[in-house]
C-alpha cells in the first residue's frame, strides 16, 4: 500500500463523515502507517491515527481502520 492510497482513502472518509479535519502527514511505520490530521477549522483538535496494514491489506481494511480511529460509522 503506497501513501497516496492512504491519502486518497483518508480524504474520502473525511469527506463522506464531514469529519472537520484534514490530512497533515502520513509517514511509515514498524508495523503500517501512521496518518497525522490537523483541525479543518480554528480550535479543533488534532489527530492521529495508526494503521496496522502490509501490502496485502484491502482497501475495505484500510477505510474500516480509519473510520474507527476517527471514531465515525455508518
């Protein structure tokens, strides 16, 4: 999984939760990816989310992980 997947998938889960942040840095880590948000708006809080995903993790893994580090659902 390359960075700009994440960025891409992160990005739309934002999007489609409306979840006021966006996206500061992602970087790799020893076991996936971290991927640090800024607040979108003036007095949010930061984020930061870790992935535990390899190359053979699928897209629905990734976003079902991101939506439970943002804390959002369906």
């Amino acid at each position: 999984m390359e960075s700009t997947d994440l960025q891409r998938m992160a990005d739309s889960v934002l999007r489609d939760y409306g979840v006021p942040l966006k996206v500061a840095e992602i970087y790799a880590v020893e076991a996936g990816w971290t991927i640090a948000f800024s607040a979108a708006r003036r007095g949010g809080l930061p984020k930061q989310v870790s992935l535990r995903c390899g190359e053979r993790s699928s897209m629905h893994h990734v976003r079902e992980s991101l939506k439970r580090g943002l804390d959002v659902s369906d």
